[in-house]
C-alpha cells in the first residue's frame, strides 16, 4: 500500500476569458449557457466528500498495516512507531542496572499481534541478538513466522525474516538451541539465515540439546535422541517413561532455571515432570536415553501432596516440603536429607543458577551468595525486607508505595532482581486476575516504579542490565530506564 495517494478534482483547469485589444468583450458561445451562480458549490461539495473518503482510506489502510505482518515487502520492518529507543551499553552483568530507580519507559515496540486467548510471540535472546517466533491468529493460514532482530542500537534491526509451514502436531513451546540451530516443538530454524525445515519427529516435540543429541519427546510416554549427519536426522535411541506432564518442569522460584538440563559432562540429564504415584520427576541420559527415577515421594507422604516441590540447580534437584528436603545429583542418586524450616526468603535472579549445595546452605537459614540479596515478605506482605547477601544493613520497602495505584505486591512473589548495590530491587507478584504487578523500587525512597505496559507485559526476558523485553497482545515490547 503506498501512502502519497491525494485527493484531486478530475476538472481541467478553467481557461482564462480572452480579451480583444479593443477591449470590447468575447462574443458569447452558443449552446453552452452561463452557470448559474448558486450551483457553483456542488463542485466544491463533490471535492470535499471526496477528499474526505481518500482520507480515510489512508488512515484505515495504515492502521491495517500495523496490525498486519506484511510479508510482502522483503525489506519491511517490524518496528511500530518510534519510541524512546534505548540508549544504553547493551551489557549484560547478571543484575539489574540502578537506573532503574529513575522509572520505567516504553524504549521499543514490534508488532506481532495476536488474539486474546492465541497464542502470542515467542522469543529468546542470544547475546545482542532477538528472536522471535510467531504464528498469526488467523488458524487457517497455519504459517510459522521468524524473525532476527539486532538490540544494540536505539531501534531493533531486522536481520531476517522467514516463513515455513506449521506441522498438524505443533505445540508452541519453547526455543531448543542446537548449536547453529533453534528448534521449537519439530520446526528447524537456521540462526543465521532463517531457513526453515521439518525434523522427523512431527508427533514429538524437542526439550533439550546435548552435545548435538536432540531429545523429543511426546506427550504420552515416548522419549527418542536425534542426531543430524549430513544434512538428516537419524534416530540414535528411543525409549519408553511415564505419562509425561509438561516439557519443562514446574519448579520454585528459588533458582530460576531456564533449561531441563542438569549436570556436566558425561553426568547430564534432561530432567521429565511425570504423573506417578512413587516419585515426581525422572532423569533421562541424553546419549543413550536410560531413564532413573527422582523425587521419591516417600519420605513426604502421598504423590498428591499439595506442599511438595521441586528446585532444579545446576548440579541437580532437590525435592521438598515445609519441613523436609532431599538433594539428588544429576545421575539420581540422593546426595543428602535435611530437616529445615520453610522460611518465605525468595533470592534475587542475579545471572546463574545455583548448585544444590549452595542450595542447601540457604534452606538451612544461610545466605544465598550467588544472589545480591533476598527478599521476604512480612505481615501479608505489608512490607518487603530487602537483605543484601554481602552483610549490609536490610532495608523495608512499602510495596504500595508504587506509582501506579497498585495495592500489589502481595505475599506471592514470583520474581525478584537487585541491582549489585541493592538501590533497585525489582518485584514480581500476581494478583488475583493472575496479570504481573512489577516494580522497580527506589531502597533509598521507598517509592516503586512501574508503567501499564510493563503490568501487561507477559514473558519478561533480560537481554541488558537496562532493559527489559516483553509479550503482549499486540506484539513484543521492550522497556528501559526512564530518561533522567
């Protein structure tokens, strides 16, 4: 669509009358009479009504451009309307940037609309680099989208953008990475080009990447390992599990884990949630696909024992209640059985995610000290001790003292980030309508910071220090420090 349509009038220019010399005036034509001099507005009326309809069909073809992926046009961004931009260092420390006591702002947008309860964008971000993939609301078209964007700079810069068939099993799930290659659900994705193929397990979708072994698994009971020789898939192993639950294990918010694998070297496992009546987890070998029970549910009563959960570390996980725990390592043999008593401290998501030893020594009543701080609610959450793990002083925070009418945060916390000097922590909660109350609160003022959009924002991902990306359902969003 192109945006220098105008409106015009389809008359010709009126010829200037001609003048004898003499200056007697021209001689009347016959057959054409003189207009009427009260008929003269109809022209001008016509016009006006015209430009009127032009208008609107721009501005109504505009607003379907934005709304719409293009695709067309090879060279088309993207990238909505400008914003802010960003305009930091496009570094990565593990922690949040003190800038963001200054408040939060709308740095960019792109949109990748979708529909209320569709599917949205989906996204992961390897160094500078943003990708995002897509399947548009419409179910008939059944076409998968992905894009490369460069977040470096001001504006995010569209390095590629593809589009490839979507298989009748599709679960959009999350991004495997495979060396030079992404894989979401049996969809490839080369990282450098875009291009996308198929991968043989069309009734399984991928959960991990091991030392070029890709392992897939169904949603039934059915794990298999694929390696790609020369350009092919072939199967290397195939075995059998229990019922499976869910790709990626449901786990406390205590480590933050970001991958189903545990464990280095020859001693990894990919870690499977499953509906068993003795245990909860099992931990498959990716080279060879033996599979061991984790998580025994004996020492804790009965499988549906609503107080048990699991963390899953670097080295391992560890299964517990409110006044048990036991560790096992990441080839499930059982490392240690603790009594403790829960305690509602949540660490800070400060880069890396722990071991089940420093685990342990913070269930114990210890310091997390691969965190900068914790966080720990007091009196149903009327106030947020803040304790930073290097010794200093704690510091309380009102959590309604927020700048956007929030009565949240509650009790539930879901995340928390601090700055390495602890003048920003950053508070995720859910309400009751199950939307992200967050806040970036200033220790030293106590006031909370936050926007609409950033309480909108769904799948929050930390590429910088100093900023923060997003879905909506309009799309992905990124947020930055706000301008001083």
């Amino acid at each position: 669509m192109s945006n220098d349509g105008h409106p015009g009038t389809n008359t010709p220019p009126q010829a200037e009358q001609w003048v004898p010399p003499s200056g007697t005036p021209p001689i009347p034509q016959p057959g054409v009479p003189k207009p009427h001099a009260r008929r003269r507005g109809r022209p001008v009326l016509l016009a006006a009504l015209l430009c009127v309809i032009v208008i609107l069909a721009v501005v109504f073809g505009i607003r379907q451009l934005t709304q719409t992926l293009g695709g067309q046009d090879p060279h088309h961004s993207f990238t909505s309307t400008p914003t802010v931009g960003y305009s930091g260092a496009a570094t990565n420390t593990g922690s949040i940037s003190p800038a963001w006591a200054s408040g939060v702002e709308t740095a960019w947008r792109i949109p990748f609309p979708s529909s209320q309860y569709g599917p949205r964008a989906l996204t992961t971000i390897e160094g500078t680099i943003l990708y995002v993939f897509f399947i548009g609301p419409d179910h008939s078209t059944r076409e998968a989208t992905v894009a490369a964007f460069d977040i470096s700079s001001e504006q995010p810069r569209e390095l590629w953008r593809t589009t490839g068939p979507v298989p009748e099993s599709f679960r959009q799930s999350t991004f495997v990475s495979d060396g030079d290659q992404f894989i979401v659900d049996s969809i490839v994705i080369d990282k450098a080009t875009g291009a996308q193929s198929l991968a043989p397990w069309e009734e399984s979708e991928a959960l991990a990447a091991v030392d070029g072994i890709v392992v897939a698994c169904d949603r039934q009971q059915t794990c298999s390992g694929w390696t790609q020789e020369s350009s092919s898939w072939v199967r290397q192993w195939e075995t059998t599990t229990d019922f499976l639950l869910d790709a990626l294990p449901t786990s406390d918010s205590i480590a933050y884990p970001d991958t189903p694998v545990i464990g280095t070297g020859e001693h990894q496992s990919v870690v499977l949630s499953v509906d068993s009546q003795t245990h909860l987890l099992q931990l498959l070998d990716p080279r060879t696909g033996q599979v061991t029970d984790a998580a025994s549910v004996s020492p804790f009563g009965t499988r549906r024992d609503d107080k048990m959960s699991v963390i899953i570390a670097s080295d391992g996980v560890i299964a517990f209640n409110d006044d048990i725990f036991i560790t096992y390592d990441a080839d499930g043999f059982i490392t240690g059985v603790h009594s403790y008593e829960k305690s509602a401290r949540t660490p800070t998501r400060d880069g890396r995610v722990p071991s089940t030893s420093e685990l342990t020594d913070f269930l114990l009543g210890g310091t997390p000290a691969w965190t900068n701080a914790t966080v720990t609610p007091q009196q149903a959450a009327l106030t947020l001790t803040v304790t930073p793990s290097d010794g200093r002083p704690s510091v309380d925070i009102d959590p309604s003292n927020n700048d956007q009418s929030y009565t949240a945060p509650s009790s539930t916390l879901s995340a928390v980030r601090a700055s390495t000097d602890t003048s920003v922590v950053y508070v995720d909660s859910v309400d009751i309508n199950h939307s992200g109350n967050r806040f970036f609160y200033d220790t030293a003022s106590g006031k909370g910071h936050g926007s609409q959009e950033f309480h909108d924002a769904d799948r929050l991902m930390w590429p910088f220090d100093d900023l923060a990306i997003g879905v909506t359902l309009d799309g992905v969003v990124a947020f930055t420090p706000k301008a001083s």
